[in-house]
C-alpha cells in the first residue's frame, strides 16, 4: 500500500506541475517561473538566474551479430548468431552556482555488466584557455575512442581500438584461437602487457584543459592530465606510478566537435583537426605472463597517436595512427621490450543530406610489431591455435586486420535515432617461422543495429 500511495503521490504532483504549477515554464500564473523546463537532446532544467541547470538523457543500442568464423581455428568452429543490447546508458549533465562549473555523469546499465559509474567529472573553467577538471573520465588520447560511442558513424569502433563484438565472460570470440582476449583495453593480468586496442580508456585523476584562437578562425584545444594508469577501475592506484597524457588539436580552419563522427551539418567550407598525442606510464610486477613468481621488476609504458579529421559538404575522411612500447626491465637476455602499432582510415557521405550515409573502413593493429615464438609467449600475448596441414598448430600472430562497409539510417536530430548496417572481412595474419605459413584466419561478420537516445 506504501508504495501504491507513494506512486499515487507522485502522480498527483505531475499533474499539478503540468496542470500549470508556476514551477514549470508555461504555467498559467503571471510571473516568471523559477525553474524552466525543456527538451534539447533531453530533458534540461534551468533556474531562472541560469545559475544551475541540469540535463537528464538516455541511450540504448540493440544489436544483431552474425558472424561467420573460419573453422579452422580452434574454438571458433561454431558460427554465432546473436541479438544483444550493445549500450544501455544514463547521463546527467549541467552546470552549479555559474556556468563556469560544470558537472558530468554517466551510468553503464547494459544487462553484461553491474551496474556502474562510467564517468563522474566536475570541471571549472577560469577561462576558456584554463579549466581544471577531476573525476572519473576518459583518458585525452587519440581520436576514435574520444568520439562517443552514441556518435559513431559505423556501427563500433575499429580494431585498432580492440572494438569487438561479442565475448563470453572476459574472452572475447573473436580472433580466438589460443592468443589474449581482444577487448577494448585489455591485459595480461601478471605483466600489464596491453593485448587489446591502442586505446588508455578511462580512470581517475586530475586535467587541465583549454582552448585558443589564434588568428582568424584558427583554434588550438589542448589536455593534459595525471591518472592512476590505463583502464583503472575504481580501485586506488597499487603503485606509485602515474599515467601522464597530453594531446593538442589544432583546427586551421575552425572548431568542430570531434566527439562526433560524420558531417551532419553539411558544411560549406571544409574543416580539419589535426591531432597528437602522447602518454607515459609504468608500474611494478612480482610475476611473469604465465603467473609464475619471479623477482619483482618495473614497466614502462608509452605511446604516441597522430590523427587528421576532414569534413565537408556531407562528407567525412578520418586517418589515425598510434604506436606503442612496453618495457618490462627484466634483468636476463630479451626480449622484454615490445612495440605495438595500428592505424586506420575511414570515410562517410551523406547520399541523401542528413538522413543515408554511406561509409567504409580499413584498419590494421599489430598486437607485437616484431612478432615471434619467445616474443608471444613473454608478453602474455600467447599463441594462436589454427588447422594446419590436417592438423592444429600453435602459431605466432602477426597481425590483425578488418575491412568493413556500411549504411546509415538517421530518423532524428543528429545521431539521436538511427538504423546501422555493416558488412566486415576480419583477418589474422600469421608468422612465417620457416615451415610455411599457416593460411590466414577469415572471418565474416554481418551487423544490424538501432539507436536511441532521449
């Protein structure tokens, strides 16, 4: 009954609110009300001073997955087909006492996790070339990642980025065969050895921010900041190591807003961000990749990105590239030094202005870039397992590749709503150890998703 009369309650204060209750923008008493309320890409309330405002929005992405995996690797002989809710998200945004103060959170609510605090950031900006942030967020690094995933222009990121789509539990299905999960930002568990994409994601730390023109419509952003290190969770640092990365984009011919994808507004003149960025970071271990205990040693861990972003007249070109070292400092002979590197290059046009866009995608990531036998097993990237002559063989990953096209189908403002389709080539290449090389793995991947925010 309690909650029976709560709801009741609450139903009652609605109506009242939209019956005309001066609380509510458009009420029937004269005077100005205190809080207006309206929708702009959710519902957004606003004190009548503008000192605090406050604006509530969601998102879900449901996705269809079939992919068509080589058989010949081991594990991957079953086909998937797959129905799943990619994203199920809830934000908060605004501002407190001033403008200047600004507040972000997001929620992850989708069913293959717990629910949890994806990003909490408050920020002030003394101008707009000095703010100061901290919080939880994503790591300033690269491009890709940094677009929001509710406003891509293919259906995921790359694979440069570790974007796959399906996993059970923490191993992911695709490549498979023998070598370390393939995820957004995974690592060996032992060494921190980074397995899945070139990207930092989030964690907790501290930013300094800006933003300048330099003449004409010449802009230059720029981030730097201190974190406890790639992909940290909620946990507190385990050592006294830090992760540093700063990244600076440079727009010759003005702004626009990178954290999108595609060019919805069509514009007249065309637009470049040119971007560079760098990190650095380390720890101390006490195991090797297998597990085993060993004489405890430090890491380093860096890495630079250069990406270029064009748009104009409902067309969009995207170049990345990004590189890596991993330096366990191991006393013994080598290796204990490992390069990774992947690049990418993406386009999109609008068929039809604002509503069918047409888009294709390349992208490469070499998990090691000087692959061998000593190099996979040392690092946690581990071996491959495929069907070689008749029979299963352990093989060295050499790289990996995707080639994909796609359509868009927009029905709102923006990336609000929208039908996704992709056709994927995924490849895996192996290593020539010189008793011939095992014919690559070829998978095919068919996707079809609908967004939804509000």
């Amino acid at each position: 009954m309690g909650r029976i009369g709560g709801g009741v309650l609450a139903t009652g204060l609605v109506a009242a609110c939209l019956g005309g209750h001066p609380c509510f923008a458009g009420g029937e008493e004269a005077g100005k009300p205190p809080v207006k309320i309206e929708y702009a890409n959710g519902f957004k309330f606003t004190s009548s001073d503008k000192a605090f405002s406050l604006r509530l929005f969601g998102g879900i992405q449901m996705r269809h997955t079939y992919t068509d995996f080589d058989e010949r690797v081991s594990g991957n002989e079953e086909d998937v087909s797959n129905f799943f809710i990619r994203r199920a998200r809830l934000w908060w945004d605004g501002h407190a006492f001033s403008p200047k103060f600004t507040y972000y959170f997001h929620v992850q609510l989708e069913p293959t996790s717990a629910v949890n605090l994806h990003d909490a950031w408050v920020q002030y900006a003394f101008t707009d070339a000095f703010r100061v942030g901290f919080g939880r967020n994503k790591i300033p690094y690269g491009a890709e990642f940094l677009a929001s995933a509710f406003s891509l222009n293919f259906v995921e990121r790359s694979i440069m980025y570790g974007e796959t789509d399906i996993s059970q539990g923490s191993a992911a299905l695709w490549p498979g065969g023998g070598t370390a999960p393939f995820l957004l930002s995974t690592e060996n568990q032992y060494t921190g050895f980074p397995t899945g994409g070139l990207s930092l994601f989030r964690s907790q730390g501290v930013m300094i921010s800006g933003r300048k023109r330099l003449g004409g419509e010449a802009t230059l952003t720029w981030e730097t900041g201190v974190w406890n290190g790639r992909n940290a969770r909620g946990l507190s640092n385990p050592d006294r190591a830090m992760l540093t990365s700063a990244r600076v984009t440079l727009f010759p011919w003005g702004a626009f807003d990178t954290t999108t994808q595609g060019d919805l507004e069509g514009l007249a003149r065309p637009k470049t961000a040119v971007m560079l960025s760098a990190y650095r970071d380390g720890g101390r271990h006490n195991r090797d990749a297998g597990g085993a205990a060993v004489t405890p040693y430090e890491t380093r861990d860096t890495g630079a990105n250069l990406a270029l972003l064009t748009r104009f007249r409902g067309a969009n070109v995207e170049l990345e590239w990004g590189e890596e070292r991993y330096d366990m400092r191991r006393p013994g002979p080598g290796p204990w030094e490992f390069e990774r590197a992947g690049g990418r290059v993406a386009a999109g046009y609008f068929v039809v202005p604002k509503r069918v866009e047409v888009v294709a995608r390349t992208s490469r990531l070499e998990r090691l870039k000087d692959p061998s036998r000593e190099a996979a097993l040392r690092s946690g990237l581990g071996l491959a397992r495929i069907r070689h002559n008749g029979v299963y063989v352990s093989a060295v990953e050499d790289d990996l590749s995707e080639v994909i096209a796609g359509v868009n189908l927009y029905f709102g403002h923006g990336h609000q709503h929208k039908l996704s389709f992709d056709v994927a080539s995924l490849r895996r290449h192996f290593l020539d150890e010189g008793q011939g090389v095992p014919a690559s793995q070829e998978d095919r991947r068919l996707r079809t998703m609908i967004q939804i925010r509000f």
